[in-house]
C-alpha cells in the first residue's frame, strides 16, 4: 500500500494533467504493465465533464451526499461535477501537480493526501473512489487496512461508492470456462508504470476486485456491499457502508 506522494520527475499523470490544463492538448501517456500489451490513457478523458461520463459514474455522483470526499481527485473531473449540482466536496491526491490543477480549475477543497497515511483524516457521509477507484487499495492483502481506514473516515450513516472491475474475463476459454489458478496472487492484481515524454513513474500495484471478494473482506471487517449497478463488462459499481 502506497503512503507518499509523488514528486514531478516521477508523476507521469499528473504532467500530462498539467500539459493539458495549460495547453489544451497534451502528449501521449503511456500505460506498461508485465500483465497486459502497452496501451494508452487518452489525456482529454481525465477532463470529461458529467454527460461523457460512464453511467456508473453518474449515477455515483447523482448518490453522493453530505460531506462528500473524493479520492485521487486527478484533474477534478467529478469535484466540479459535484460542485455545480451544489454539493459539497473535498478532493485528495498524491500528485502536487494534480492538485494544483484542480485548484486552479476552481475545485474549492483540493488537497495534497494520501488516503492511507495516519495523519489524513475526517468525517464524510460519502467517499468516492472512481475510475477502477479499487486500484489504489492495491492488493488484496490491503482490504483489511483499507476497512479499518474506512472505520475512521466514515460518519455514522457514511457510505463509499467505489467501481471496480472483475478481471475474470482475461482468462476465460471459449467453453466458458476459465483458467485461473487459484496458487497464484490473486488475479485482479495488476502491476502498472505510467510514461509522460521522459517522465516515466515507478510501478505501482492496483487492485481490480469482482464483487464477491470485497463483499468478503467487507463482511470480516464489519461492513456490507450492495450492487449499485452492473455494466456491460464485468464493471460495476459497489456501495459499501458500516453493517
Ligand atoms: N478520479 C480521477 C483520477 C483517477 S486516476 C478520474 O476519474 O479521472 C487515480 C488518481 O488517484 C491519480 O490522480 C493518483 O495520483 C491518485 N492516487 C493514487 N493513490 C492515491 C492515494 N493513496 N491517495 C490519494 N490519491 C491517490
């Protein structure tokens, strides 16, 4: 689980989220990883405004409620979209250039956090953690962290709206069914490094989990997970509150 923040000769995102801001266009950023074939981020999506949103992200952003935190703000796509329905938010990243971005851009609670660094902390009724917002867990063997975080964030009647995506997909034959072998690491654990130009991150661990190993490790932990919405490819969007 990462707890720092990243500096600019190594936040790939966060320069081409600056690029862009600045420019209007921005650069090709580049997304490895041991698991999948080089792909790419397309730069302008981190900017979509509510309508060019997925569905379950609207619907997200339609839910939230109160005092609403959202986690890996990036360029602030969903705080502006939350301020201009009148909601009330905060937005945290680990990228300073990310987060000076979504100040300029007039997000009004922008801050530079690690969600699970000991000294952020609060009280919010709603957390948001979108775009695979699992990811940043990283790895199974987190989720019980990630409750106990949770267990400290949330208010009372708190609630976190979080997408993910089962991976199971990849590995699945043409007989429907799958080859997945259960000695190995969990196979929703993806490593990813990000390349902005020169600027090329370190690689980070990112969790992609199906609905029942977080209903799982929710259960453990004292907390419930509802099916909000289910898309078209093994996405959905997971409601997760105190039991
Ligand atoms: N929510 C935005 C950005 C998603 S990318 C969108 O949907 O467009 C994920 C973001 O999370 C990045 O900006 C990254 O810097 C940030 N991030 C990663 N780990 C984090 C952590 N532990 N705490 C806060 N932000 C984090």
């Amino acid at each position: 689980m990462n707890k720092n923040f990243l500096t600019p000769d190594k936040d790939p995102m966060g320069a081409a989220i600056a690029d862009y801001f600045s420019n209007r266009k921005a650069g090709k950023l580049r997304v490895l990883s041991s698991m999948f074939d080089e792909d790419e981020i397309p730069v302008k999506q981190l900017f979509r405004g509510l309508k060019e949103m997925p569905v379950a992200e609207q619907k997200a952003l339609h839910l939230a409620e109160g005092r609403i935190l959202d986690v890996g703000g990036g360029s602030g796509c969903h705080s502006l979209a939350l301020q201009e329905m009148g909601k009330a938010v905060c937005a945290i990243d680990i990228s300073p250039l990310s987060v000076e971005v979504m100040q300029k851009r007039g997000v009004k609670n922008a801050q530079l956090q690690n969600f699970f660094h000991e000294q952020f902390a609060g009280e919010f009724d709603t957390i948001l953690m979108l775009m695979n917002g699992s990811g940043i867990i990283g790895k199974v063997e987190y989720l019980p962290d990630f409750f106990r975080k949770l267990k400290l964030l949330l208010a009372p009647n708190g609630c976190v709206l979080m997408d993910s995506s089962d991976l199971r997909y990849l590995f699945e034959n043409e007989d429907g069914s799958f080859d997945i072998d259960l000695n190995a690491d969990y196979y929703g654990e993806v490593d990813f490094q990000m390349q902005y130009g020169s600027i090329k991150g370190d690689s980070f661990d990112w969790l992609y989990t199906d609905f029942q190993t977080l209903s799982y490790y929710a259960a453990q932990a004292g907390f419930k997970v509802e099916m909000i919405h289910e898309g078209r490819h093994y996405d959905y969007l997971a409601r997760i509150s105190k039991n």
